[in-house]
C-alpha cells in the first residue's frame, strides 16, 4: 500500500518529510469539511475556495455528505474535524454509511498528538493527518498533496510504517475466525436493515455511544469499513 506514494508534509516542521507537490489549480474538485462547528466550517470552506479554485462544502457530519457517483472523473476530499476525537475512531467508522473512506480521500484535521491513533487510521483509508500547530499554508499544501493522490503524514510515523513493514491489512473475515457474540449479530441485523444508532439504542435499552463501540468492534472483527459493507459480509455469513 505504501508504494507508489509520495510521503507530503508541512515545510517549516522539522520533523516532516518537504512537500514536492505542484499548487495546480483545483478548479473542478469537490472538497468537504466535515464538523459541528459550523461558523469555522463555513469560514474554513470559503476561504479553501477561494485559494484552491475547488468547490467547498461545510458538513455536519460525515453521512451528510453524499454518496460518490460511479461516473465521478476524481476523487473528492473530506477534510474531517477531530477536534473532539474523544470516541477514537468509532464515530468515524459508525457514520461513514456512504463508504467514504473507500471511495474518497479522507484527511484528519485539528488532530491530537497524543490520540496515537494513526497507523490505525491509515489502515481504515484515512490519506492524512493535520495537527493542531498546522496553519493555513499547511493546509492548502496538503491539499494540494492528497487531490494529487499523495499521502500527508509526518517523516516519524512514515518510518515506524517503514520498520514494521509497511501498512498491514488484516486477513479477510471469515465465518471461524471472527465469530460475533449473540449482541453482536442482533445489532448487525438491525445495523443492515437501515436502523440508525439511535434507532438501535431504543431497541436494545442501550446508550448511543455503547452501540457506536458495538459497531466499531463488529466492523473490526468482520474487516469491513462501513455499513454496506457489513451487508454484503452478513449476507455471506449469517
């Protein structure tokens, strides 16, 4: 997976790779900013098009924005606002129900450095990281970086990928080896019939963030990133 990329980060941060990209004008690309704070998200978009020419859309969150077209000429890019990463990676996973992170370019912004939750994340699909300390140039270059199919993360973590052999996809599920507990397959059967979190939280007497942390330890356990996908596997396996 790591082959073919060009590893892009923020000049001025010694500790990131130089950025080697070209600042193509993105007139024609679709970008989305993907968060609760809906003021900074209409600001941030304007000013993203404004200096990219690309078209700039503030969401509220990521099942808000709409399912790619198969026709589509690019892949578009969702700039994703983790400020309030405190699920983790469970909400990301758990509202990904359009499959972006297969079908797009996803990048992480307003990021921690102490979440540690990077390698990880490559591995769902997420194409970058932009951290707090990261100003306005640094945004723009990466997004110039990942529109030209480039991943944006720092020298340290591209070397600890490096030395542990690069990103690892875990087997494909089977039915043996990722068996789900009785509250696991309830969940799942609703989760494919179109019930949402809260739908299923009523269902079970259950808070919402426990069946965010269901559907997040279901997905890892059957290798799947988002709800069509746990479709397709339950119906080959339940």
């Amino acid at each position: 997976m790591l082959k073919g990329h060009t590893y892009s980060t923020s000049t001025g941060l010694s500790n990131y790779l130089p950025w080697y990209g070209n600042m193509t004008d993105c007139t024609g690309r679709q970008i989305y900013l993907v968060g609760a704070n809906r003021l900074y998200n209409e600001l941030l978009a304007h000013v993203i098009a404004d200096k990219t020419g690309a078209s700039c859309t503030a969401a509220a969150t990521l099942c808000s924005v709409p399912f790619a077209a198969g026709s589509a000429p690019q892949k578009r890019l969702v700039l994703y606002d983790f400020r309030n990463g405190g699920d983790g990676l469970e909400e990301l996973i758990a509202s990904d129900t359009n499959n972006i992170l297969q079908s797009d370019y996803l990048v992480l912004i307003n990021l921690s450095h102490t979440l540690n939750i990077e390698c990880e994340a490559l591995q769902l699909g997420v194409r970058g990281f932009l951290y707090y300390q990261g100003g306005i140039d640094t945004l723009l270059k990466m997004i110039h970086s990942v529109l030209n199919s480039e991943l944006w993360i720092s020298r340290e973590l591209m070397t600890e990928l490096l030395l542990e052999g690069g990103l690892k996809k875990a087997p494909k599920a089977t039915a043996s080896s990722t068996l789900l507990s009785s509250r696991e397959v309830d969940i799942l059967t609703c989760l494919i019939k179109g019930y949402t979190n809260a739908m299923i939280a009523d269902a079970f007497c259950l808070s919402p963030h426990t069946i965010k942390t269901h559907i997040y330890h279901i997905f890892k356990k059957i290798n799947v990133t988002s709800r069509l996908q746990a479709a397709q596997w339950a119906s080959q396996h339940l």
